[in-house]
C-alpha cells in the first residue's frame, strides 16, 4: 500500500472542515484560504480549492462577495452562512470525539 496516498486521502478528507474553520475567524479571499491552509502543512492548490468552494457555496454554506482590489480586478472574498456556521459547529463535535476516538485506540496496550 502507497503511504503517499493514503496521507492524501486523509488530507483530502478533511481539507473542507478546514475551510470552513478558517472562514469561521474572517471573510477571505482565495488566495489567503490557500495561504492559510500552507501555513498549517496542507497544500493545496486552486485547482483543487475552487471546485470545493463551489460545492460548499451550492450547499448553501457559504456565500461571496465582489470586492475592489487596488492590484488588479475585483476579488471574490467567501464567508461563512448561517447555515454554514451551523454545520461546522456540528463538523466541530464530530471532530472532538472523531479524535477522541482516535486517540483511544492509539493508546490501546
């Protein structure tokens, strides 16, 4: 078994929690979302960021809005809905006894 692959696959399976937990703090641009998910180790590129973003604002998680930018043309700057602030603080319980869990068997003698 590829251990490359499967380090992917669990990054991969967790990078839209991830989003949502740094839009949670502000309303970003993509390029700070990305910028913030490499400061934290996770790699990603637009590629990969843009069709996640799509599917979340589709689910009615987040929204966008146009702002000026003194660099060039406009930027769409995403922020979390009401319903979007709701699924993540139930994404957040999950999280705590997903790692809870993990960490039991971790310890297991």
């Amino acid at each position: 078994m590829n251990i490359e692959n499967a380090k992917a696959q669990m990054r991969k399976g967790i990078l839209e929690y991830c989003i949502l937990k740094i839009l949670d703090r502000k309303d970003l641009y993509t390029s700070d979302i990305i910028s913030a998910l490499k400061e934290n180790d996770l790699i990603v590129v637009e590629g990969t960021l843009y069709p996640l973003l799509t599917r979340q604002k589709n689910a009615g998680l987040l929204k966008y809005r146009w702002e000026e930018s003194n660099q060039g043309p406009p930027r769409k700057y995403y922020t979390l809905t009401e319903i979007g602030k709701k699924y993540l603080k139930e994404l957040d319980e999950s999280w705590a006894d997903l790692v809870k869990s993990v960490d039991s068997i971790k310890n297991i003698q």
